[in-house]
C-alpha cells in the first residue's frame, strides 16, 4: 500500500510502499532530521528519535541553550553550514554578506498523488497518478529568504523514491549557489561497504567494493560528462551482502554531466552522502525570484542482496524513465560499418556488407562516421553535417532507399556537439567552441566541444540535422561524443556566471535532444560517448540505449556489462560481435562466445560481413535468429547475475520470464585449467513448484537453484562457453 502520511503529533513524515519506508522527523528548531530508511514498518509509532546527548566540541542550535542537541551529530535530510554541523553539508549557498552560513527551518509540507516533471531535466515519470506519491517539504532560511523544496517521490510499484531539491531566492539580494546536492542522507551507526563503478575507455563500469573508512570519500567526474571514469551510481551495502542476501542502498543520478558524491563517516560511524551536479567550481547566480533545480536521484532499497537491487532499477528505469514508442519494445539486430571499414567505405562496400546482413536476418544497418563533410579521418569536418558525396555516389537518400528496398532499416551516426578546427563550421565560427579568449586551446581525439550552453549554437546544428533528415530516410541514429571539456567558458557570460556553463550546456543538450526527439518521434536513438562514456540515466530519458563500450572483445565485455548491469537494464546495453583478433585487445576468440556475450544485451555485429567464411555465415545466421527467437526474454526479462567476472574465472548470468515458464542461462569460463572440479552452477529466481525442460532433461526448480546442475565437463580451451534454454515443461 502507497502511503505518505504526516503524524501532527510526532510532527514526522512517513513515506510507505510494500517494500520501504522512509521517516523524516521535525526536531527543536523546526530542524529537519532523518529517522529512518529501509524495510517497511507498519506503523510509526513515533518513539525512535534521535538521543539527546552533551558532546563536547558540538555547538548548541543557533538562539538556544540546550546543549544537548547539536547539528553536528543528528542525523539530517538537508544540513547545511555554519550553525553547529562541521560535516561536509548538501549545499554552498554564497550570500552578500560574503559568507556561506544559512539556518534553514521547516515551514510547510506538500502531500499529493503522482509525480511532477523537472524543468529542462531528465527525470523519471508516472502516467497515472496513482502509480506515486509526493511529498515537498518546503525549508526557510527567514534572515535570507531563501527557500528549499525538497522534494521525494515514492513508486507504489518499486521499492524506489526518487528525490531531488529546488532553491528559490525570495530574497532580495542575489546569492550564488555554489554547491545544491540533489540529496543528502544521513545513516545512524552502520558498518557499511561502497560499491562503485570506475573505470576508463574501453573499461567502463568495474565493479569496485571497499570498506567505508572515516573520513570523507569523494567519487566524482569533473568531464563535463558522467564519465568513463565514474559513473554517478553508488550503492552502500552490508559487509555480508551477496548477490541475493542482505542490505543495499543504492543512489542513481539522472544526470549526464560532471557530478559528484560524497560520503563522509563521522566519528560516530554515522555515514552521510550526498550526491548531485559537481560542485567542484560550480557557481550559480541567483537573482532574486529565481529558482535552481537540481537533478533527480533515483534511491533504492534491497534486503535480498545486490540482484534485487538491480531489477527494481531495470524496471524503474524500463517503464518510468525511458519514453516514446520505442518504451518496451524489442531492439533491431543491427550491423554497424565501424570496425568493418573505419573511414575507408564506399557505397559498393556498404551494399556488400548490407547484402550478407539480409541473408542473416539482421535488420538494421547503421552507417558510423565518416559520411560528411571531408571527413577521411577523425582529424576533419565535425560540425559539417552535409554528406561527403565523394564517398556515397549515389547519396544517402538513395542509399537508404537501397537499403530499405533490401528489407534492412538504415541507421546514421552523429557527434552533435563537436567541431574540428578543420572544417567549414569552425572556419564561420571559431567562437563558437569552448574556449577561454587568449588562451590556448587543447584538442582532444583533434576536436573541440561546441558551446552548447549558447543558443544560436545549438540552433545551427539543429538545422543541419533536420535539413539531413528531411532529406534521407532514417530509422536510427547513434548519437557519439568524443573528448570531454577543457577551457570551459562561454563568451555570452559574465566572468561571475562561468562557473554555471557546464551546467548550462547540459541543459541545452537536454533541450536539443528534448525537440529532436518530438520531432523525430520515429528514429531510434543510441547515446554513445567513445562507447560508454555517458552511460547514464539522464541520457536513457531522451535516448532508450547506449553503445556500451568501444570494448568488443568478449572476455573484456564480461566485466564492462557485468557492471553496467548493476543498475542499467539490458534492454538499453548494445552489445556487439566484432572480427578477431580483437582490435582493442587483439585476442582470438570463437565465434560462439563472441555471441553469447553480445547477446546478453541489444545485440549487433560490427565487423565486415562480406568476407567471412560459409561456416560464419552459418553459425552467425543461427545467432542472429536465435536471438530473435529469445529477444523479448533477453531484454525485458528479469536479468539475474550468478558468477562474477571480478571474482574468478567463470562467469553467468540467466534471464527469466516474467511467468518464469522459460529461462536462459549464460557460461563463460576464460580460461582453461587442467584437472579443474566439476563446475555445478546453480540458478535463481526460477519457480520451485515449476518442472523445466533443458537440454532434453527434466528439472525441478527447486533442484535447479538447490542442487544445479553441471556444466559438460568436455567443455575444453580457453574463452569456453556454454548456453542453456529452460521451458516449463507441462
Ligand atoms: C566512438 C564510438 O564509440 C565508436 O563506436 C565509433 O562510432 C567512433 N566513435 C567513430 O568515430
């Protein structure tokens, strides 16, 4: 049951589903404090509050003389600065008298059915009112006139409640936010681990666990991006948690820029963290009547280990997050030119590649980069999106008319927000890249990034792109992003307001890709940044997959989508075969695992068809209908982890039906051992009442999860696989 409800007398909010709770208190001093997130209680009965105690060195609330209450130790939903807490707070709000010091009191609370949008930003949404609730607490800073909303939504179908936080200046003066986190939460003594995902190109998403130490911790990107090198999703778990035991809390941003989280342990073992747009030379100018909205954070709570974790955020993110008509749909097999041909493609050497595509069934074929302005290499013409006709004869337009006369949908590749300094673009407009008047520029991959923080900027590409499109036929377009910012600074801005243009760019992003996508309701869009380097769930909102790694080697994707999975859902994981010896690893892998990798996500080939041998085209024509056949499982499934790639040898994963009447099961061992035991894996999440038919044998459920089964001890080699279906047998 969906609840929030405030109790008058304990003067405290509890938000309910079947799955969590969360409790806010109102304490002395209208301070709003955190009382409790996890499991569901039933009822509140409003005695757990924080202890009143005298600690020395813990300043007293600011007017009052009892020293048993102190800011620096009570466990909060907002905290600042300044009045008596010294740990790091959720914001930094710069005033006129110089200093950062707010006093932010309770004033009125908002309770009401469904779930507002965020203005200009990604968010997550309902479609009926009754799917969520909200609750706004509106906090005062009465000598500034500042005001917070903080704002919580809990999902009546997840154990999710997103949160995020709005700060209006009803003052007088201006102020200039310096730091707003979307969420601060404070837990009492628990011993707890962090879970992260670093990484960096082509080794994106390792899975990252360590013990949380006092002291603070920061994990952030400062790119202008979400990063390789950091994704913005956490998750604080119990030292015992498994894959399908214990506690885990975990924190996703919706947000695609530089972000940043900390967590601090006080010397209480109190752990707060706070997460949201980096703060890290952030500065926001308020003037007075207006607002700043942070990002949204997506919280989750599981008692059943990390697992349960990740599927409330694979469905959270699958029904209230991505849109439009491609929302739950199944994926097209694609065929991707990269790898095939780098920049040295002509219209003979597509149609080839597209021929054989046919033959195997494959449905969509995506033409990479190099089809514009003079572009012969990654050193020209971004920012010039006119087709290089010395490339295509015949022009796109008939090119996709081909293509699409061959029963193939046809894909294009962008990189909007890049100019190279050689090209028509940059010759018109050299301001118009992120730079710093008279200071030297740094290239990266031989490109600059666009000012898209810049009106007139965004309009020019814009126009391009819908003069393109109303010109060529297209059905899909990759969306890439190749280095991340450097000299940030807009010309339009005052010097005061540059810290804001990282921020503001993502905002136009946001707002480009908001209209591209109502204009061209039908074109299936993938983000990609140098593969998954803006993996996040900002960009999922407007674009429903990513290219997740420019990584196609199988045994380095285990890792990469192992970790990806933690938070973001298969159905939006493209995942793709690719020619050996591996051009980023330079390993020989067999055919079949480079399959049954690749087909743990939105599955694809990028590599040159024309050339393969019969018997590839045999084992690929099987691949690619197999996949197919078991699309809808593989996608939209419930997506179990098994054995972990950062823990051995073996790897496995399954998918089951949501009726779990079939199931498929993925193993992969990398290397092969001499008088290895025999591998018994057991499954989850099957029925146990349920009989299963796999591989010719019966099963029971309860005997697939309890006992297992083995794995053909004849498996032999390195990089050896294995692939199992599962049908209830009635
Ligand atoms: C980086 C992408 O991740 C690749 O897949 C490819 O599109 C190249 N860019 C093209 O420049």
């Amino acid at each position: 049951m969906l609840a929030i409800q405030f109790d008058e007398q304990t003067q405290t909010f509890h938000l309910s589903n079947d799955e969590i709770s969360y409790l806010l208190g109102i304490e002395e001093g209208e301070v709003l404090s955190h009382l409790y997130y996890g499991k569901k209680i039933a009822q509140y009965h409003g005695n757990f509050r924080y202890p009143r105690i005298d600690r020395s060195f813990s300043p007293n609330l600011p007017g009052s003389k009892n020293r048993s209450f102190s800011l620096d130790t009570v466990l909060q939903e907002y905290p600042g600065f300044g009045g008596g807490d010294f740990r790091t707070p959720a914001h930094q709000i710069r005033q006129s008298d110089g200093t950062i010091v707010t006093d932010f009191k309770v004033k009125e609370h908002q309770i009401f059915s469904g779930k507002p949008s965020l203005e200009g930003l990604p968010a997550t949404y309902v479609q009926d009112s009754e799917e969520a609730q909200t609750l706004l607490v509106i906090l005062e800073d009465r000598f500034r006139g500042l005001e917070l909303e903080l704002s919580y939504t809990i999902f009546c179908d997840s154990p999710v409640i997103a949160r995020n936080t709005r700060l209006i200046n009803k003052g007088t003066e201006k102020v200039v936010v310096e730091k707003l986190a979307s969420l601060a939460i404070d837990f009492p003594d628990t011993p707890f681990e962090l879970i992260h995902l670093n990484g960096t190109w082509a080794k994106e998403r390792m899975v990252t666990r360590e013990a949380l130490q006092p002291g603070i911790k920061i994990l952030d990107s400062k790119r202008g991006s979400s990063s390789h090198q950091q994704n913005p999703f956490v998750c604080l778990a119990s030292p015992t948690m498994t894959e399908e035991t214990g506690e885990v809390y975990g924190f996703c941003l919706v947000y695609s820029g530089s972000h940043e989280t900390m967590i601090e342990k006080d010397p209480y073992n109190q752990t707060r963290l706070t997460m949201g747009i980096n703060s890290f030379d952030f500065r926001w100018v308020l003037e007075p009547n207006e607002a700043f909205q942070s990002p949204e954070v997506l919280m989750s709570f599981s008692d059943k280990g990390l697992n349960a974790l990740s599927h409330s955020y694979h469905d959270l993110l699958n029904e209230h997050l991505v849109r439009g008509r491609f929302k739950k749909q199944e994926r097209p097999v694609l065929i991707n030119n990269w790898e095939a041909t780098y920049f040295n493609f002509d219209e003979d050497k597509l149609l080839a590649i597209v021929d054989e595509a046919e033959k195997m069934g494959i449905e969509l074929f995506v033409l990479d980069d190099g089809w514009f302005g003079k572009r012969e290499s990654d050193r020209t013409s971004l920012g010039d999106w006119y087709e290089n006709s010395g490339k295509i004869k015949m022009g796109l337009a008939n090119l996709s008319k081909e293509i699409h006369a061959r029963g193939l949908k046809f894909g294009i590749w962008f990189e909007p927000e890049m100019i190279s300094e050689d090209s028509e673009l940059y010759r018109a407009h050299p301001d118009w890249a992120l730079q710093i008047p008279g200071r030297g520029m740094s290239l990266g991959r031989d490109q600059y990034v666009l000012d898209f923080s810049r009106e007139e900027v965004r309009a020019h590409i814009y126009q391009q792109m819908k003069t393109f499109f109303d010109e060529v036929p297209v059905d899909y377009v990759k969306w890439d992003m190749n280095r991340n910012m450097t000299e940030v600074y807009s010309k339009k801005r005052a010097p005061e307001e540059q810290g804001s243009t990282a921020h503001r760019y993502m905002l136009g992003l946001y707002e480009f890709m908001e209209n591209l996508i109502a204009e061209y309701p039908t074109i299936l869009f993938e983000s990609c940044s140098g593969g998954g380097g803006r993996f996040d769930a900002g960009m999922l909102y407007y674009m429903p997959q990513t290219w997740t790694s420019d990584n196609t080697d199988a045994i380095a994707r285990l890792k990469i989508q192992y970790g990806t999975s933690l938070v973001y859902p298969v159905s939006t994981m493209g995942s793709h075969v690719s020619a050996i010896p591996n051009h980023q690893t330079s390993r020989k892998t067999s055919l079949a695992i480079r399959g049954n990798v690749a087909m743990a996500g939105v599955f694809g080939y990028e590599l040159d068809l024309s050339t393969l041998s019969t018997e590839e085209k045999v084992e690929m024509k099987a691949q690619v209908a197999f996949y197919k056949e078991h699309r809808s499982l593989i996608q939209y499934g419930r997506f179990v982890r098994l054995l972990s790639p950062f823990e051995g040898n073996e790897t496995a994963w399954m998918f089951i039906s949501d009726d779990k009447k079939e199931a498929l099961v993925f193993y992969y061992r990398v290397l092969a051992e001499a008088s290895h035991p025999p591998k018994c894996l057991k499954l989850e999440g099957l029925a146990k009442e349920k009989v299963y038919m796999m591989e010719n044998q019966l099963f029971g459920g309860d005997e697939l999860m309890n006992l297992g089964f083995y794995i053909d001890p004849s498996l032999s080699g390195d990089y050896a696989t294995q692939l199992f279906y599962l049908k209830e047998n009635n």
